[in-house]
C-alpha cells in the first residue's frame, strides 16, 4: 500500500467520523429544539392535535432527512475506505 492510499483512507475515515457527527448533532439540536421551544410554544398556544402533529412533522422531517443523509454518506465513505484496503 503507497502512502498516498494509506492517506486517503485516513482522510475517508475521518470523513466518515466528521459526517457522524454532524447526523448526530443534527439530531440533538432537533430534540433540544423540541423539548424547549415547540412543546411548550404549543402547550402555551393550547394547539389542537393536528397543528401539535403538522409542526413536530415540519421540524422533524427535514431534520431527520439531514441526519440520514449524513449518516448514510458517513457509511459510503467507510464502505469505499474498506474496499481500497481489500484491493
């Protein structure tokens, strides 16, 4: 293996860690979003159950499309450091 491989797959793999991270942190800060504002902005504001369901679904979709993108690139990029390292 010449050092520009080993290189790149150290890169990848921090890559990786860096693209985990932020799915992660995407999904904290939609929780922590929801725990102290939207919950209690729509206990205040006495919503009904289909406005409680659409905000939490406005908030949470896009979040969780965001996670799983950066968790899914994070696996690509694990998945190609791997198959340089078998070759």
């Amino acid at each position: 293996m010449t050092f520009w491989i080993g290189l790149g797959v150290v890169i990848a793999a921090a890559a990786a860690v860096v693209f985990a991270g932020v799915g992660g942190l995407t999904l904290l800060g939609g929780w922590d979003a929801t725990r102290g504002e939207l919950l209690p902005g729509l206990a205040r504001d006495r919503a009904g159950t289909a406005w409680r369901i659409g905000e939490v679904l406005l908030v949470w979709l896009p979040l969780a499309l965001l996670a799983g993108f950066a968790l899914a690139t994070g696996a690509r990029l694990v998945a190609l450091a791997l198959a340089v390292l078998t070759h």
